[in-house]
C-alpha cells in the first residue's frame, strides 16, 4: 500500500488463492481508494492489473510513478517463487482538451 502523488491510497498485489494444496498464488491486483468520494477503481483502462502476480511486495512512489519491488508468487509446499523483478506504473489521469474547431483525419 502507497500513497500516489493524486491523494489516492494505492493496494498492489496480494493474494487469490491459498489453499491447502495449491500454495499461495500472487494476485496481480493493483487498485486506487479515494478518500475523498470512498470510492476504489481496480482493473480500469487508466488503473490495469499488473502483468506479474506478487505478494509480499515492497511499494514506493517517486516522480509520480508507483515501483512494485520484489515478493513472491506460486508458494506451493513451503516453497516459494521469489521475484527479482520492478515494475513502474504511472496512474493515467484523465485531461480535458480543445475542442478541434476546423476539420481534422488522420491525427
């Protein structure tokens, strides 16, 4: 969990599935609060899912992006797949731009 430079509270990873016999498996959930309205937005075009499934995952926000730094994924007896990897998001923000005045194609 991080704090984004938008105010939002920022939940990344986790678990799905934890079941005697599978393991755990590392949720690729990455989703926004806002305190303001209450509201979560996961999964949405501006917020995707991360493409690595992780739990156990350290967080930080630098530059207006979010790093998910490390954790693991597919533990499965007692054994655990530990993650070497980083990935950055950056939160798109939804702009309003000009209206075009004079006719436009192909932009």
């Amino acid at each position: 969990m991080v704090t984004g430079v938008d105010g939002r509270i920022y939940v990344a990873g986790g678990t799905t599935d934890c079941g005697l016999t599978l393991g755990c498996v590392g949720s690729q959930l990455f989703a926004a609060y806002n305190p303001n309205s209450g509201t979560w937005d996961v999964n949405t075009p501006q917020l995707p899912s991360m493409p690595t499934g992780r739990w156990g995952l350290a967080a930080v926000t630098t530059n207006g992006r979010i790093f998910a730094i490390g954790g693991a994924n597919n533990c499965g007896s007692g054994v655990c797949t530990e993650l070497n990897t980083v990935e950055a998001f950056s939160p798109v923000k939804t702009i309003s731009l000009p209206i075009v005045t004079n006719q436009s194609h192909g932009l």
